[in-house]
C-alpha cells in the first residue's frame, strides 16, 4: 500500500463499510490503498522471496506495516518509502518500542522521485497506477539488486511475464525481458486486500540480468514502438508506413550530417538513465480498472505505402536480408528483435 492522502473520517453509520478501515485510519482506493489482510498470503509471499537474514529489504507502499512487520523478522533492514504522512506515523507507531526498531527505516516521499538507496531486494504491494515506471526504475538501478517480488494487478503481470505468440506479448513483455527475467509467483483474489479491488493480482518475480545487455535503451525503445504500432501485421507492411518512414529518413539524414565519430557514438552510448524511461503510462492501470486487449501504439493512419524511394529500399532490403519481411512482433523473440536492430544499425538505420 502507498501513495495518497488518508483523511481520517468519522464513522457515519452503516454507510461507511468497516473493512475500509484499520487502526483508525481510512483506506481510499482512488490513491491506490488496498491492504493485504490475509496474513497467510503475506508469509506465502515471504516465503516466496527466498529472503536471507543479511538482506537489505526494500519495501514499496508499507501501508500499515502487515508486510513490513513479516519482512523484519526474515531480513537485517528495511527500509520502507511511503508517501502518505499518516502511514508513515502508524508506522512508526507500530514499532516504537519492539527490538525491530532499529532495523527500519522509514522514507517519506514519492519513490518515483527518491533516489533509492542499496539494498539486496525488494518485496512490495504497491499503489498499481505507478506499476510500469517503478518497475523501470528499479531496473535502472545501480548496483543491481539480486530480485524484486512485487504484487501488480493480475493482467498487467501477465503482460510482464507473456511469451512471444501470447496474447498479451507487448511492447512492455519485450522491454522487461531484455533487463530481466521475469517469473509469476501467485494468483492472488481481490477478497484478500482490504478494501477490496475490482481485480485480480498477481505476485512476479523479477530477477535483473547480470551483466545488463549493451544496448543503447532510447536507440532500443524508438525502435520497439515502431515493431509494435500494429503487432499483428507484418513487419513489413509496418516499415512501409508513411509516418515511420518519413521518422526514420528524418533520423537517417541528421545522423549522414554529422561526423562519422558522432554518428558512429550511439552505439556505446550510456544508457543507464535511459532505461527508467522506458515505462510509458499506456501500461499503468490502477487496481480498479481493467485492460483493453490491444497494447498496440496509436497512430495516425498513414498506411499508404509512401512513393517509391532509395531509403525505402533500404529499410526494405534491411527486412529481406534477415527474413522478417512476414514476421510479426507478436511473434518474435527477444534475440530475433536484437539482431534485426543490430541489422538496421549495420545499415546505418537508426531509431533515436
């Protein structure tokens, strides 16, 4: 549980639903506050984490410490970031005093906006409208930690752990997956949050590559929007598109203008803060809403095949040369992606 104002209100009768409130304090579930009240499920999850006890924990949204209270008993630390200043009291409150004082710390902030500190792994319910960015973030990190076991809405978890040829294989399955390896851990039923969401949840393992792949992550995203403005079409018919050709000329003759050394720099650029940029709001749903079944880019319909020219060829030719030409993104795997990039930028063809 994170992020929000709580505003303590006073009982008015049998219209406020008792299951909204814990301690005293209210829950809103427009900020994204949904406490997990099975304390089942909360060992399951720690259980889950395969958390040793010289562990640095980092914890998302510790709402009313549920979590937090099972994560100090397995690890050396936590340290919780949590927006709310009346969690963050309750916090503090509920362990004044008990010998797991002194091993939690307490962040009060916005964890987009904190630079988190080191810490071995993270285990968090968190607030579902910030899912895609604090997972882009986490990914960003330095140095990288061992793994994250997060609790995101269910199909939004499916999305992060989808296969190629699955339905739900996105932009957002191919970006996590060249960081990370992705794993689902658990199902978990709205009836176990207090109050309860209008969806499913899932609990994902995130596991970050080690060494992080050598790929240039703007260079990398420009060109995995492009291969999923329409998934289901080929390759193909969507390098032929006006708009994409038009973008990807434009980008052609600025990098043909520069020094070769210039042009030639893309490739080793540092990318490390480019790749918390790579979680774009499309993906971000809070717990109550639901996904529509196409991720796919909106574009303006420019389909027409543009005039006959030599950068088409090249594009074109690009395809032919490493057999996409009828393939789709719905279909391809990580390192069939990484080598037709590797083809375009061979042929000069960049993304960024």
């Amino acid at each position: 549980m994170a992020g929000g104002k709580i505003k303590k209100e006073k009982a008015k009768g049998a219209r406020a639903p008792s299951n909204h409130y814990q301690g005293g304090i209210s829950f809103h579930k427009s900020k994204g506050q949904h406490i997990l009240k099975n304390p089942l499920l909360v060992d399951s999850i720690v259980q889950k984490s395969g958390i040793m006890s010289t562990d640095v924990i980092l914890e998302v949204g510790p709402g009313t410490g549920n979590l937090t209270k099972k994560l100090l008993e397995a690890g050396k630390q936590v340290i919780a970031i949590e927006l709310d200043p009346r969690m963050v009291l309750e916090l503090q409150r509920r362990f004044q005093g008990t010998p797991q004082s002194n091993r939690l710390k307490v962040i009060q902030g916005d964890v987009l906006k904190t630079d988190l500190p080191y810490f071995d792994i993270c285990v968090a319910n968190i607030p579902y409208q910030i899912s895609s960015p604090l997972t882009f973030k986490l990914l960003a990190h330095q140095p990288a930690f061992r793994c994250a076991i997060i609790m995101f809405q269910r199909e939004f978890a499916m999305r992060l752990v989808a296969q190629p040829g699955d339905n739900l294989y996105c932009r957002l399955s191919v970006n996590t997956q060249l960081y990370a390896r992705v794993s689902h851990l658990l199902k978990v039923g709205k009836n176990n949050f207090r109050p309860p969401p209008k969806v499913d949840s899932s609990v994902v393992r995130i596991e970050p590559r080690k060494p992080r792949p050598q790929v240039n992550a703007k260079e990398w995203d420009g060109f995995i929007r492009i291969c999923f403005i329409r998934k289901n079409k080929t390759l193909g018919s969507i390098f032929r598109i006006k708009n994409v050709l038009s973008l990807m000329e434009k980008n052609y003759k600025t990098l043909q203008a520069l020094q070769p050394s210039q042009s030639g720099s893309i490739d080793n650029a540092d990318s490390e803060m480019d790749i918390s940029r790579l979680g774009g709001s499309k993906e971000d749903q809070s717990m109550d809403m639901d996904y529509g079944s196409d991720d796919e880019m909106e574009m303006d319909e420019g389909d027409a095949e543009c005039e006959g020219s030599e950068f088409k060829d090249r594009v074109l030719n690009v395809l032919k040369e490493g057999n996409f030409e009828e393939k789709r993104s719905s279909k391809l795997t990580q390192q069939e992606f990484l080598y037709l990039l590797s083809l375009f930028n061979k042929a000069g063809i960049h993304f960024s």
